[in-house]
C-alpha cells in the first residue's frame, strides 16, 4: 500500500506560487496548487467530510450474502463481507433501507442517487442527485467540480436540477488523461481559442432565445427557461475551464489506469476506482459517481455466463453460485477503495475520514426486480461505524435519511433531500 | 347547471371563477358511488375525491378528472366488486355533466398553448439533420446523452430536458462536424481499397494467439469456434475512420447438408481491454458461392471479425486445437472430418461515402463559391463580406427550417463578420463560426411552433421530422414557406413522396424501434443452458423481420389487423429452423424472403420474436409484464401503474410451480383484481412463448416434472378463450380498437403528444374515413397527418 506524506491543511494560492514563495516540497502525488485533502480553511472546517463518493450498481447485490443476521456492533460478517473484517470499523451495513415511492425495477436506476420518486407509468420530475447537489455548491474549488463515472457506458444516477441525466464517462485512458496529463502547448491553443469562441457561440444564442422566448406561448416560454439557463450555465463553464487550461495538471506517479479485462467487471471497477482515489487524493474532484453496469464477468474463476443473465438467477443453484463470485469481488473492491482512501494520512487524520463512500443499487432484488432493500455500505467521513443498521425488510425505512445526514456532513446546510423525514438513525460522529 | 357551464366556457378564466357549481351538480354521484373509497379516510389510488377541487385551469387538475371520467366511462370505476352499481342512467347523467365542461377546458389550453410544448431533436434526429445538411456521414450519437422516453418514445416533449451538459455536447458535435465537412472539402475524398486475399486473411502479426480463419486450398474457412474473438482477421484493420464497403467474394458454405450456415460479420478492436464487437451483418453461406456486399462504419484501429455463429441444433463445434485459447489447424483437416464453416475467396474494403462526396459536402457549405472565386474578391471586402452575408443566411435558412426576418439571423452573420476581420478574411474560418452558432440555436435543435394553426414551414418541419427523423429538403421546405404543404392534396402528396424517398426508411425503422422497444433488443442475454438454439444471428434477424413486416404493412396499407393475425411474413432460413416452422418453404443463400402464410398459423406481429423478447428477461416470461406491454402498446389499454409497496414475484427458474400459481393469491386480492383483469388475459395466452419467442408446453427446461402452460384465460369484456389462438381471433376481430391504437401512436411519435380528451372526435374521424380501406396502416398514417391533431399546434 503506498502511503502519502504531505501537508495537512495549507494551500497555496496562485498568487503565492507566482511571488515564488511557500511552495510546498516532497509532496510526490499532490499538486502543490489543489488544497491539500483536509479543510480547506483550516481548523475552521474540522468536523466535516467535504468529499463524497457514490458507488452504484445497476443490478443490485443478493441480499442473503449481503445481510448479516445480526444487527448492531458485533453482527458476524455475512459471505460478501468477510473480506472487509479488517476496515470493519470504517463502514455501515444498512438493511431494509429504501427511497420511498421508488418502483419500476431497472428504471429506477436514475433515482439510486436522487430518490427521486418513479414509477414505470411516471415520468421523472426535476430532482437533483446528491452528487451533483453538493458539487453545484460545494464543487466550484476544483478543476472538475464532479466526475461522472461509469464502466461501461454513458448512463449514470447523476442529475442535474432539472432533471437532466449527466451522461457518464467510461473510458479509463481518457479519464486519467484528464485528469493527469497536460494537453500540447498547440492543442491547448486551439481548445483555449474554441473555448474562447465558444462562448460568443453562448452569447449568440443565450440572446436568440430570448428573443424567442417573447414569441411563444407561455408554457414554452417556462420551457425555453431551462434553455436559457442551461445556455448561460454552459457559458459559465466554458468560462471555469479557460482558467484553468493553462494551469499544469498534477503530477502523479502512476503512467496510467492499469489494464483490465472486460470479460471481468470487478477488475474493470478496480482500474475506475484507482484513478477516483488518485483524483481525490490530487484534489482534482471532491465529487463522484461510478455507475457499474458492465456485463462481462466470465473471465472470473468459475463463472461463465453474464453478469445479467445470472442476476436473473430465478433460485438457480448454478446461477447464484456465480452471481456470489462476482459479487463478492464487487464488495471486496469497493473495500479495497475505502483502505487506499485510508492509507493517505497526516497528522489530523486520512483522507477516508474527509470522504464519505457510499455504495449501493437501485435493485434490493434483481431477480425479481424489487426496489425495496436496496444494498447500502456506507464508509468513511468520520462517523461512528462498524455497526449493521437493520431496519424492517417489510416497511422499509427511508433511504434519503441517510443522504441527507451526508448532505450536512459535507457543510451543505439543508433540512430535508428528496423524501428525507430526518438525518439517519443510529448513524453519529 | 352543465349548460350554463358550456355558455361561459369561451375562456379557462371564467370557469375557475366558479368552481363550486360544477362540483354541486355532481356530489350526490360521488357520495353514491366514489366516496366509499376516495375519501379523505381511504383516499384509494391516493385520490380523495371529496378534496379534488374542480380546476381544469391547472393541467393537473384537468388530467385528473379526465382520468375519473374515463374510468367511469369504460365501466371499471365503481369497481364491479361494488356492492352497489349505479344506474345506466346515472352514470350517463354523470358523464354527461362532466363531459362538456371537460372537453372545453381542455379544448381551451390546447387553443392557448398548443397541446404540444416546445421540444427539441431526440440525439438520432440530430445527427441525421446534421448530416443531411453538411452531406457527411459521421456518426454524431455519441456526443449526445440518451434521450429519455415516454412510452417508448423519445420524441415526446415532456420527458425532453436540457442542460449544461447538453449544450457543452452540442458544441462539441457541431465542432466535430464542421471538422469533417471543412477537411473534406478542402482536401477531397479518400479512395482507399484493400484487396485482403484468403492468404492475407490468415496472417497474424502478434505473437501466439491465432484466432483467424484457415487457409484451406485457396479459400479462407471460419469455422464454428467458440474461442473469444475468433475469426479475427488482422490484415482487415483500417487506420482511418470511415464508412467502408466490405465486398466477400464466392462465400459458400462448407459440408451443408443443403440449409444455409449461418455466420456474423463484426467489427472491432478485438482485444480483451476493448472486447465490444458491432455487428457489421449476418452472413448466409449457402451450398452455392455467391458474393455478399456490407456497408458499414468502421472506427480507426477496427478490424473484420467473422465466425460461424449459429447455435442450430446439432452443429458441432470445430475445436480450437491451439495451445492457451489460440486456434491451430495444424495436422487436421477440418473439412474431410465434415466440420461446418463459411469459405471465401477474398475480402475487398473500399472507402465509401454514403451520402455523397467531397464536391457536395463542399457545395453545402459554400454554395457555388470556389476557392478562387473567394481570392478573386480579395481586393472588394465589400463583395467578400455581402457573399460571406448570403451563405450564412441560407445556411441558417434551411437549419432553422423557416424564413425568418433579417434580424433574426443578424448575430449569426454578425459572428462570421466578426472572425472574417479576425482571420484576414478568411472564407473558412468566418463560416465556421456562424455555421458554430446556427446548429447549438434553439432554433435548429427546437421546433419552434406557435398556438393554433401550424405555419407552413412548422407543418413542412413535423412531417419530414417524422417520415425522415431529419430537417425538410429543399423542395418540401419551398412547400412549406409558400404555404402550399397547407393544401390536403399537397400534404398527402408529399407523404407519399417522403416515404418513397430514400430517406423514408428511416420512419419504420424509428418508428418500430421505439414503439415496439426493438432498441431494446439486446438487453438481456438469454441463458444458453435454457435456450440453447438462440444466437445472434437470431437475434438480429428477428429485428429484421419485425422492421420488414411493418415496412410493408406502410407500404402495402395492410390493415392493422396483420398486427395479430396475418397472411405474411418475413422470414430468412435461419428464422425458419428456428420457430421450428416447418411447412414452410425458404431458399437458403437469399436472405430474407416474404412468404404467404395461413393467418391462423404461427402469424402476425404479436407472436413475432422481437416481441417476445423485449417484453422477457431473457430467463423468464412474466405474463403481468408482457401483459402491460400488450395492451399499451398493441391494444392501447392504458394500465394505471401499481400501488405502491406491492411485492414483485420473484420468478423461479427451476420449473416446479408455474407462474400463475405465484401470481393467483396476489390477483385474487379486490384491490388488484380491477387492473388484473385487464392485465393477464393478453399475457396468459402469451405464455406459450418462452423468453426467446419458441413455442413451449411446459416452464423451466421442459421435462416431464415441469408445470405445464395454462394459456387459457377470460378477456375483459368477457370473451373466454383456451389459448394463443382463440385470444388472436378475438382482437383480430377488433380492428378499430388496434386502428385507434396506431393513431395515438402515431400522434405521439409525430408530434411529441399525445391527442387529448378534446381530440375524440378528430380521432373518430379519422377511423372513419380508414373503414373502406381496412384500417389501412398507410391509410391510418396519412389521415393522421393530414388531420387537425397533425396541423395544429
């Protein structure tokens, strides 16, 4: 496990950087530029964890090699957590936990992180993920305010305010290039100019709808609204990221994502999860989601079908017997993060502590399509885990509690999220 | 009381004044026959009737009585568990004093704000528009999130959202689009060709590893092996993006026993890290040589892949022989051991540019305008920039599909104006950044349509957009902005034209791959254990048959009858062994035939593959799920969505109890019977048909302890029936309930809603003038198009 010495609480601002002074040696994966992990204000901000990560998975996780059958601090690990037994006392297990008035199986996959209610016959209304909620307010620091993350295509749970889905990256070596490697001088030329001219593009047609705007009816007038605002927010973008393509990228020591299989869909997370933990870590994003939705797992031991077809194991012996190969791996992945997020230290504690780690699903039973008990591990962020929060399989309690006792744990001040009736129960610092 | 209503009705405004009148007239129904359950005690279905307001003003408000109505309407509210029924009388009393007021509530928003709302391109109508308009053929798609759908579609205005992200994307698609079209007209067209022999086919460039084809006596041979990426043929690569025509001389097939063997064209990286392989085409090698020709894009680095891919019972596989996964045909011979496999005599790749070539893609940017008429001009700015003026002008005339004053397109010509004086008049650049501008408009991704009766060039827009996913072409936008496309003769002409157009393809193929869910075709992957003659090949050549049975019910006006009892099909060889349809007769080596069939055979559209599929899980059928999908998208029954909090059937795939005993106890339950009752008779009759559409008898993998299909069910109006048969000629005897459901899935596919409660009787007009023709599907078509719901906003 590689660890990281550097220091705790000091940024530099550029104009620091610029008068030459204060800069910060012996930080080998940290640009000196990004606040290091810790608040950012110093003391000031302690009690916090600015950093969020929500992990989902599009076809849930079995509940009975999830689950353990004891609630509270000395539950006996269930199949799919013994490989988590040394980090025990740095997540939650929460069971029977659902967003209420969530249904419609696979569609609800827009809803994991918005609890935004749904149905098949419904269609979505303007509701925000808890990703981007809190990279709208929290996330202009950083040069990428959230990624948007999935393994195997552009679908994801994160949406915007108006309901709009973030289409997901899913390509590893482009990811990592982003993040870590600085265009050429020329290219970053051309792409400062069509920034440049990109937003007199903004302007152009900003005005244009308004100008439509006053012919139309009054329902599309509310319409060409979202236009507008969407037209002005990408002018604004467009704006954020000039400043920064001429700022040099961090420095990491990693060349590049590690190779994975596709035909191995935990090892394909792995590789996502790596460059998240580098990203945190370099402070490049306080926000992300990674949507696992590969359908490759036959290069796991034992296993030959689709991660699919065996999520549909219909009480097959066979098929669940596969199903726990793969998802066993998923879980022991997403540990794997939680440990790499913990081994990067200083004096007032890990960058685990600053970052809360969700991992969950639409899917509390992909079999039959079930909505209700959703799978929730929650790590990191300081709280008080090692602990099975069991609530009733039958009358779920409300999973939005748990996102908005997240919510004011990264400093953002509201009292309610979605369908929350309150912050989390059993859940404390 | 009613009537007064009706008189003041000119405006919503007045009604709202007086809420209360409305609501008195009809209390003694609701505390008769609704306040039993949909009061603030139970409030059922979350309705409390005795607090629902009377507002149509409000959307919401309207759509909730409209709902009431109707389910009082079609006899299931009050429920016919009720202790109690209300009298033929009453209940028309109560439909009559609610009807009138409702129709002119609605009637009276659809006036002020259009029934449509402002929507914009589905990513699929934004690429083609860009491509039609520039005459390149790259794919844009990519650029763009998914659209979200509404019943199946994506055209549907409310389910439409926009952001940031989208716009970010739209500028990145117009700039990767302009790229393309300004490299090609400067630098011209590549014509790249690559004769790849069976010698070169074979060679293999890394180390160990083989997975290509055999070199046997002259002729290059894919064999039937599972190995991952066999059939990987190196010398095939391309380093360019591009669209490519894929010639394959004499393929034939090897050892058949006179049927076809089947096989997949695919292209891709081909390496595990990046294992996604597209399918290019289906492969038919028949006992007789002959040369099959494939057009398709290839990404840079994408290879040719192709295998025999045919699960036909009894194929044997051909072992790989290698060491580690890799294949060797050293020290056998495959074929005197009679291994089945496709052979060639050589594959040629050329470069091709589907919708013209560098000449038109330059012609669509700058006119008539060469590069040294532009240098000609040097000396005259004035000239250079009143040209520069006339380009953006009709560029954007035609994105924006509509002429607009001068001051509309001002900032447009003003940004070219702008980087002109930036680029030393620079004819390139200062186009790029009008050209930028006009495809992110609102008026180029939107539809800019106004209350009431549509303009000229807002009907010319919603018909192409609809037959062709794409902007109007020149002549049809003449029509539309001279008013001419307003004529019914010019209208239905242009239909017509449309959709005899090359371009006309594209509305079955957008049309069937939405309403029916073919996009969705690939979702699931059916265990192989369970269903083990299932394959790709099937799979693509199910979408195939659906797309080329509704093609020609369009072409032919087949009456919507067809969609559930038919005296055709579309069918190729592969399809054929597969549903197991004996009696008939295809060719092998011709692709897909049309065959006249017996309609009270295996016929129609509801019992075709594709439909079965998409409405399975590819392990297990569910009779609620294809239930639903029947009624809403065949027989145009909307089902209510669940209450809340009802468990799902967990399916059990080990074939003891069948799933109707899982589903008895909850659809005994009064509550559920209501919308059950409609539900499962269409998916019970259906249950015939496994997740991959094969006939079955019995659940799980068929043996004799197995629980046996129960087809048998009752429809709602009462009708018995004993299985898939009766069922059919129960609605095929309905063609107007299936001739109603095209119509509002047209309505909602062509113009982004769908009719509403004030449209009955524009519907009913339109069923009427389709009686004479059977309820043609084209017939159908053009009447929708040509009626008030398609003209008006």
């Amino acid at each position: 496990m590689k660890s990281v010495h550097f220091n705790f609480g000091q940024r530099l601002s550029r104009r620091h950087l610029l008068r030459g002074a204060g800069v910060a040696l012996g930080l080998p994966l940290l640009d000196a530029m990004r606040p290091a992990f810790g608040a950012a204000g110093g003391a000031a901000n302690l009690g916090q964890a600015k950093r969020f990560v929500g992990v989902t998975l599009s076809l849930g996780l079995h509940n009975p090699n999830l689950v353990p059958k004891k609630a509270g601090r000395d539950y006996e690990p269930s199949p799919y957590l013994r490989s988590l037994q040394d980090i025990r006392d740095q997540f939650t297990v929460i069971s029977g936990s659902s967003h209420p008035d969530v249904s419609g199986g696979h569609t609800a996959e827009g809803s994991i992180l918005s609890a935004a209610p749904h149905s098949p016959a419904v269609t979505r209304p303007k509701t925000v993920s808890i990703d981007q909620l809190l990279a709208k307010h929290l996330g202009h620091e950083t040069r990428f305010p959230s990624l948007v993350l999935n393994t195997d295509g552009e679908t994801s749970p994160s949406y915007t305010e108006n309901g709009s889905m973030i289409p997901a990256s899913s390509d590893p070596m482009k990811l990592f290039t982003q993040l870590f490697v600085d265009d050429k001088p020329a290219v970053q030329k051309t792409q400062a100019e069509r920034l440049r001219s990109g937003r007199s593009v903004m302007d152009v047609i900003a005005a244009d709808t308004r100008s439509l705007q006053r012919q139309v009816g009054r329902e599309d007038r509310d319409r060409l609204d979202a236009w507008f605002t969407s037209i002005r927010e990408t002018e604004r973008r467009l704006e954020a990221n000039e400043a920064w393509i001429h700022e040099p990228k961090p420095k990491v020591a990693s060349k590049g994502p590690k190779e994975a299989d596709r035909n191995n869909e935990p090892e394909v997370m792995s590789a996502f999860l790596e460059i998240m933990a580098l990203a945190l870590q370099t402070d490049s994003t306080r926000f992300i989601t990674l949507h696992v939705t590969g359908n490759g797992v036959n290069a796991i031991d034992g296993v030959d079908e689709s991660y699919h077809s065996l999520s549909h194991h219909g009480r097959d012996d066979e098929k669940l017997d596969q199903l726990a190969r793969v998802e066993e791996s998923v879980v022991r992945e997403w540990g794997e993060f939680l440990r790499k997020l913990q081994a990067v230290k200083d004096e007032n504690g890990t960058l685990l502590d600053d970052t809360q780690v969700l991992l969950t699903s639409n899917l509390g039973n992909a079999s039959s399509h079930d909505n209700r008990n959703m799978p929730v591990l929650f790590g990191g962020g300081g709280y008080r885990h090692g602990q099975h929060l069991a609530f009733d399989q039958k009358q779920n309690y409300p999973l939005p509690n748990l996102y908005l006792s997240a919510i004011q744990r990264a400093g953002l001040e509201l009292d309610r999220f979605a369908t929350s009736s309150g912050t989390m129960k059993g859940l404390s610092i | 009381m009613s009537f007064c209503l009706v008189c003041l009705f000119g405006r919503v405004e007045d009604l709202s004044a007086d809420p209360g009148d409305l609501r008195d007239g009809l209390e003694d129904f609701l505390w008769a026959n609704c306040y039993d359950c949909h009061d603030d005690l139970r409030s059922e279905a979350e309705l409390d009737l005795t607090q629902l307001d009377w507002d149509p003003s409000d959307p919401d408000n309207q759509q909730r009585w409209v709902r009431i109505f109707k389910r009082v309407e079609a006899g299931e509210m009050p429920p016919r568990e009720a202790k109690e029924h209300p009298s033929q009388e009453s209940v028309a009393a109560f439909l009559g004093d609610l009807k009138s007021p409702l129709v002119a509530a609605v009637q009276a928003r659809n006036e002020s704000e259009g029934r449509v709302t402002f929507r914009r391109m589905t990513r699929r109508q934004h690429e083609r528009t860009i491509q039609d308009l520039l005459g390149i053929a790259i794919p844009l798609q990519g650029f763009l999130p998914d659209d979200a759908e509404f019943h199946g579609f994506e055209t549907v205005s409310v389910v439409q959202q926009v952001s940031h992200f989208h716009f970010a994307r739209y500028l990145e698609a117009a700039d990767a689009a302009l790229d393309e079209a300004f490299s090609r007209a400067k630098n011209g067209d590549s014509n790249f060709r690559l004769e790849v022999t069976p010698e070169m086919q074979g060679k293999n460039h890394r180390r160990g590893n083989y997975r290509g084809p055999e070199l046997y006596k002259g002729r290059s041979i894919a064999w039937n092996i599972r190995t991952q990426f066999y059939g990987r043929m190196e010398a095939t690569k391309v380093k360019e993006s591009g669209w490519y025509r894929i010639t394959i001389k004499d393929v034939e097939a090897v050892n058949s026993d006179g049927e076809s063997i089947w096989g997949v064209l695919r292209r891709g990286v081909g390496h595990s890290m990046a294992p996604v392989l597209t399918p290019v085409g289906l492969v038919e090698a028949a006992p007789k040589a002959r040369t099959q020709v494939f057009e398709t894009w290839m990404d840079a680095g994408d290879q040719l892949i192709l295998k025999v891919d045919a699960n036909t019972a009894g194929m044997k596989r051909t072992p790989h022989s290698g060491n580690g996964g890799s294949v060797s045909y050293k020290g056998k011979d495959r074929v005197k051991e009679g291994f089945k496999g496709i052979a060639n005599r050589g594959i040629l790749i050329q470069r091709i540019y589907p919708q013209g070539d560098a000449a038109r893609v330059r012609f669509r940017l700058m006119r008539d305008f060469g590069p040294s008429d532009w240098e000609g001009l040097a000396k005259d700015k004035k000239a250079q920039l009143r040209e520069l003026d006339q380009l953006v002008t009709r560029f954007a005339t035609l994105a924006f599909r509509e002429q607009l004053p001068w001051k509309v397109v001002e900032p447009y010509r003003e940004l070219a104006r702008i980087a002109y004086r930036g680029s030393d008049a620079d004819l390139e650049t200062s186009l790029r950044a009008a050209y930028r501008a006009v495809l992110c408009s609102p008026r180029f991704l939107g539809f800019t349509e106004y209350p009431g009766e549509l303009s000229g060039s807002a009907v010319a827009s919603r018909l192409s957009y609809m037959l062709w996913d794409s902007g109007p072409d020149w002549a049809l936008h003449e029509k539309g902005v001279k008013g001419h496309i307003l004529k019914r003769e010019t209208l239905l002409a242009e239909v017509d034209r449309l959709l005899n157009h090359a371009r006309g393809e594209r509305f079955v193929e957008s049309f069937a791959d939405q309403w029916l869910d073919l996009e969705e075709i690939d979702f699931t992957t059916p265990d192989q254990r369970l269903y083990p003659t299932f394959d790709v090949t099937v799979q693509e050549s199910m979408v195939e048959e659906t797309r080329r049975f509704l093609a020609e019910m369009f072409a032919k006006d087949r009456s919507v009858s067809a969609f559930i009892k038919s005296d055709f099909a579309h069918l190729n060889e592969r399809l054929v062994n597969f549903y197991r349809l004996d009696d008939r007769e295809v060719k092998p080596g011709s692709g897909f035939q049309r065959l006249s069939i017996s309609p009270d055979a295996r016929s129609g559209l509801v019992t075709q593959g594709a439909i079965l599929k998409v409405t399975a899980d590819g392990t297990v059928t569910s009779p609620i799920l294809r239930g639903v999908w029947m009624n809403e998208r065949i027989l145009g029954r909307h089902i209510p969505p669940p209450p809340p909090g009802i468990p799902a059937v967990e399916p059990d795939i080990r074939g003891a109890t069948s799933i109707r005993d899982q589903l008895a106890k909850h659809t005994s339950d009064v509550t559920c019977a209501g919308c059950h009752a409609k539900i499962d008779p269409a998916g019970f009759a259906l249950e015939v048909y496994d997740p991959v559409g094969l006939w079955r008898e019995r659940y799980g993998r068929g043996d004799k302890k197995a629980a046996v299909v129960d087809p048998s069910g009752v429809t709602p109006e009462g009708d018995t029936f004993a299985g898939i048969n009766d069922w059919r000629k129960i609605h095929a005897a309905r063609p107007r309930e299936l001739a109603h459901n095209l119509v509002n899935q047209l309505v909602l596919y062509g113009t982004g809603a769908a009719p509403t409660f004030a449209d009955r009787e524009t519907i009913e007009g339109i069923l009427d003038r389709a009686v004479k023709n059977n309820y043609g599907a084209r017939t159908l078509l053009r009447e929708v198009i040509a009626s008030d719901l398609f003209l008006t906003k």
